[in-house]
C-alpha cells in the first residue's frame, strides 16, 4: 500500500488498520509487540499529527514513527517506540511527559520529551475496562438506560476486537482524555499511571468517531464524525452531544482570541460559534478541499490546511479566508508553531517548514 494511500485513508473517514495492522491480526497483534522499523530519513515518511514539547517538536505517524526535532524543524532524529502501527494524535503536558495514540487503542507515554516510550493501554485494556464498568453498572442500577447503553457499547468493542483507534488526547479538566473509534474513551487523572474507561461520562448516543479535542477557556470540546460536536463540564466529568449541526465530518476546530470557537472538515466546511455551538455562522471558504487542520499564528491570523497542500488565511478572526500563495507539496494533516514562531507542517511527504512572515 502506498504511502499516501495509507494517509488517506486514515485521515478521512474509514480509520481502516494500516497494512502493518493488518498482517497483525493473524499474527497475534505483532504489531504490538515490535518496535517501529528505523527509517533512513526520519522527516520524509508520511505523519499524521505533531505537536511541541516546550521547544521540542515531535511528531507521529504510520508503522509506530515518531519524530524529534531540537531546532525548530530543521533536522530530525527517531525515537525509540514499542510498536509498528499507525499512530493518529500526540500531545505533551511539559517538556518531558506526554502522550501519544493510534490504532489497536494504544496510548503511549513518554517521560523524556519524547525520546522513549512505554505502553500504558492497548484495545485490550480498553474492552477490559469497558466489561468492567459494565458490570458494576448492572449491579447498582441493572434496568438503567446509561447501563443499556454500556452494554451496547461493551458487547460492540468485544465483537469488533480490540483493533479500534483512538485519535485524539488531549487535556481535559484535570485529566488526559484520549478518544476516538464509536465512543471509545480512556481518561486519567494520575499523569498515565492508570487509565479508566470514560465512555459512560460521554453522551454520544449515535457512536459517532470522535476526531479532535481542544478546550475553549476551561470548557472542553469534542467534534468527529457527521458534524459530531459534544462540549462539557470543565472538571471533564460530562460531556454530551449538542443538538445537529447540519455539517458534514468534522475533523478539527480551536478556541479563538474573542471566546468564539472555530471547527472545520469535509468539502471545505468551517463555522464559528460564539457560544459554545448553540448557533453557528457557517464561513464562505474559497475551496471544497477536506479542511484537515488549523492553528493560530503568533499574529493572531489563522492558518487552515486542506488535504491538497492548500493553505487559506484568514486575517479577521475567522471572518473571512484567502487562499494562500504558499502551499505544501504533500497533503496536509497537522500543523503546529516552533519556538521560533515558524509554522511547522505535517503530512504524507512528511515536514514542511514556513515562515509565518511568508504566509500571505
């Protein structure tokens, strides 16, 4: 399978296991238990998600890869990771510890800034977990609807296997969240020493995909799947669906300088909301491109990156989008801002490095 293809395919909608994955199945989750494969030129294989550890950038992708840069982009090193799968989403909380997730439910850990890791879960933790609560469930409160549910949820991961990706972690309240395939959820609250199944504390009756997380203020917010967005309380203990957006997959959003958010996805989909997704303005974009990522610039701009290298800028909070005269020769899939206020960007070619100054 091709690079590209494979990318493709786990950045839209199907989060099909990666060829890596799939010889797994029938080889007793090998890739759970080999290490990701050296690769000759660390910056040049297809990354799906980066992100920065105080200076440090470090950024994921398929067969285990995980990727370190100490100058701001300009060269690259490899980390030593336990696993040979595709790994969909990082996020660090300081400059040593963080996290990384992807498919067969694994979540990572790293106390080193990244530079080894460790397993904390794998998809048989999480359907473990999953069984677990729904058994204290039936014994305190057996006819309940959220046990009903937990069930559902419980029997749905055990028949499927334990192959389902998280594609998400991030802070929330207190905790570490990481989400993903129909309502899967992990939640620690001790820095990754344990993790618990958070399903139940997620209101997502349809069991969409859940895509992305980010925080408004101390508010946490979710988006996925057939314009999926869930907001909750600020200690993480509840989060629910909002009523239909009337958009399409929604792959990502931020929180905005004003208070407002922004979320973006399929066929040039973007919209504000400056109350927490009761209503919406949708945004004109000039183009039907899959919107894939965001981020602010040190100038308060933002910058959208679609999955034909586009970049479209916007320059009055959200307002409106331009179609930038820089582009990226590969699709794009993350993007972040090094230390030097460079804008880093992440994809099937690998990294990209532009000057904020040159974005226009």
């Amino acid at each position: 399978m091709k690079l590209a293809k494979q990318f493709l395919t786990a950045l839209a909608l199907l989060w099909l296991p990666s060829a890596a994955m799939a010889a797994s199945a029938s080889n007793g989750y090998r890739a759970l238990t080999e290490q990701s494969p050296q690769v000759k030129d660390p910056s040049a294989n297809a990354l799906i998600n980066i992100t920065r550890a105080d200076k440090r950038l470090v950024a994921v992708g398929v067969h285990g890869l995980i990727v370190l840069s100490d100058d701001n982009g300009k060269t690259w090193r490899q980390a030593n990771v336990p696993v040979d799968l595709t790994l969909t989403a990082v996020y660090f909380k300081d400059a040593e510890t963080g996290w990384a997730v992807g498919h067969y439910g694994v979540i990572l850990q790293s106390d080193d800034g990244g530079g080894t890791w460790r397993i904390d879960v794998t998809g048989l933790d999480v359907i473990k977990a999953m069984v677990a609560v729904e058994k204290q469930m039936q014994s305190t409160d057996p006819n309940g609807g959220d046990t009903a549910l937990q069930t559902k949820v419980a029997n749905y991961f055990s028949l499927q296997g334990p192959d389902q990706p998280f594609l998400s972690v991030a802070p929330c309240g207190a905790g570490i969240l990481a989400v993903g395939s129909k309502d899967m959820a992990m939640f620690s609250t001790d820095n990754g020493a344990t993790w618990q199944d958070w399903t139940p504390n997620i209101s997502n009756p349809t069991f969409r995909l859940i895509y992305d997380q980010f925080q408004s203020g101390a508010v946490p917010v979710l988006v996925g799947e057939t314009g999926l967005v869930a907001t909750g309380d600020a200690g993480c203990a509840h989060l629910a669906a909002l009523p239909d957006t009337n958009m399409p997959t929604l792959f990502g959003g931020m929180a905005l300088k004003d208070g407002s958010i922004l979320v973006y996805g399929l066929s040039g989909t973007a919209a504000k909301s400056k109350d927490l997704g009761t209503t919406w303005q949708q945004i004109n974009l000039p183009t039907q491109s899959l919107i894939s990522s965001g981020v602010l610039l040190p100038s308060g701009d933002i910058v959208l990156g679609t999955i034909d290298g586009q970049l479209l800028l916007s320059k009055d909070n959200g307002q409106t989008f331009s179609i930038s005269q820089t582009t990226v020769p590969f699709q794009i899939a993350a993007m972040t801002i090094a230390a030097d206020n460079s804008l880093v960007v992440a994809g099937d070619g690998g990294i990209d490095l532009i000057s904020a100054n040159t974005i226009n």
